[in-house]
C-alpha cells in the first residue's frame, strides 16, 4: 500500500498580472486647479443627487395615489360583481 504522507505535487504559482488603473498623485502634489475641479464635480454631484431624491419622492407619491386609484378600481370592480349575483327586485330568473 503507497504511503499517502508524502507529496508528490509541485505547486507553481500563476503569474501576476498587472491591472491598468489610473496612477493617483500624492494629496500633496494636488495644485490649486485640481482642487477647484474637484469641488465643482462635487457641487454637480450634489446637486443631482438633491434632483434625484425629489424625483425618487415624486415617484414614490405617484405609485401611492396610483394604489388608491386601483384599490377604489377594485371596490367598485367588487361591488359591481356582487350586484350582477344578486337580481334586481321584481326581476325574473327566467331565461327565454
């Protein structure tokens, strides 16, 4: 029976890749004109995030009214069924 204690594998590392990315400068070497563009970005994201959570609340009023719209839909829908089950008073059942 083989000794199963001892390894016979030879592990070889993959070989690492290098990943293209954007070298980032030290925050010191950041000049004047860098800073005043990053505060405008910043400004812009701001203020579409402000436009965007106005219009995610708009949306979320919308979908409310639209679920009382349909729940009076369905009430109506309902009371409409239960008045087609039960005859009109002086109504006959016969078909001809």
């Amino acid at each position: 029976m083989p000794d199963k204690t001892t390894a016979s594998a030879i592990i070889i590392p993959f070989p690492l890749r290098k990943r293209p990315g954007i070298a980032l400068a030290p925050i010191e070497a950041v000049g004047a004109a860098e800073t005043v563009g990053l505060a405008r970005v910043m400004g812009e994201l701001d203020i579409a995030l402000t436009r965007q959570t106005a219009a995610v609340a708009s949306w979320r009023t919308s979908i409310q009214h639209l679920r009382v719209a349909l729940d009076s839909l369905d009430a109506s829908l309902r009371h409409f069924h239960v008045n087609l089950e039960t005859p009109a008073p002086g109504a006959s059942h016969q078909r001809r």
